[in-house]
C-alpha cells in the first residue's frame, strides 16, 4: 500500500470513494462526499493532510483534515474527517494506515490537536479520547463522547474551550 497525498487528479474518485464508503441509501449520496469537495473549494482543506491510500495502483481509502478553531485559536488544532475506505477494501488496515499517516504528518506540522466525530471504539487505538476531558467543548453537546480529540507533540493544555469545524460542516 502507498499512502500519498492528494492530487487535483484524485478529486473525482475521492468523490466517488466517499460516495461509496458511506452509502446508506441506493441513490442517495452521502454527506461526506460533498463535504470533501466544499472544504476543499472553501480553501479549508490542508493540502498536506489530505492523503490517498494507493493499492495495485487503485485509490482505495482517503482522510483529510481541515481548519478548525479552539476558543479563539486558529492555528492550534484541525478537524479530522472524512476518513474513508472503499467497501472493498474495509478492515484490511486501509483505515488504520491513513490514520497514523495523517496523524504523524499533522504532529510534523505543529498541530496540538486533532478532533473528530466518531466511534470511541475505533478511535481510542489511536490515541483519541473524549474531547471534554481536555476542556474541549463540542460544537453540539448531544456528541458527547463520539466528540473526541487527540494531542500531538505541540500539544499545551491551554488549547480549551468551545471547537468549530470549518463553515462546510455547518452547511451538511
């Protein structure tokens, strides 16, 4: 598996990834697969935290995270997510290795933080945990521990207050 990051090239079958990875309903697209395409058209994407995961040359899997705010820093954390795997392709480590490709980079960069919206029983292998035990508000508090944040290296434990996602998550 290669993992790498995003190309202008990716966009339409990481679309297509997300459509698949998420599909609830036949005919009905998935949030996820647009909130991919805002954050990146609004700007919020971070390039360098937008990664394909490549087998036999097929894209098979794709996380990124994007902007997000902490009380009033901007530069502290990011917003995890989408992460997706195509259905062909799920619980053979895609996941897994997107998520320690994306964390690492993103504790390259300088982040303290890193806040999701998830299963605590998958999330909590990597490290994540509630995000309120770390005084991180969620923007909707029926969350509850599904909100979850994982510190990195420029962690300090001054990064609390109330989180906001990028302006996409508020349009889905």
């Amino acid at each position: 598996m290669l993992i790498r990051r995003e190309t202008p090239a990716d966009q339409a079958t990481i679309h297509a990834l997300h459509s698949d990875a998420f599909r609830r309903e036949e005919g009905v697209t998935p949030v996820e697969a647009p909130l991919v395409d805002e954050l990146r058209a609004d700007g919020d994407l971070i390039d360098a935290l937008s990664l394909v995961a490549l087998r036999g040359g097929e894209t098979v899997g794709h996380v990124c995270c994007s902007r997000a705010r902490i009380g009033e820093d901007a530069t502290a954390s990011v917003g995890l997510g989408p992460l997706g795997v195509r259905p062909d392709h799920q619980t053979s480590g895609v996941g897994s290795a997107l998520m320690h490709a994306v964390l690492g980079a993103a504790d390259a960069l300088g982040y303290g933080l890193v806040v999701l919206l998830g299963s605590p029983d998958y999330y909590a292998r990597f490290g994540f945990v509630a995000a309120s035990t770390l005084s991180i508000a969620s923007p909707d508090p029926s969350w509850g521990k599904y909100f979850q944040a994982r510190t990195l290296t420029g962690y300090k434990p001054t990064q609390t207050g109330a989180f906001a996602y990028a302006p996409a998550f508020s349009r889905i």
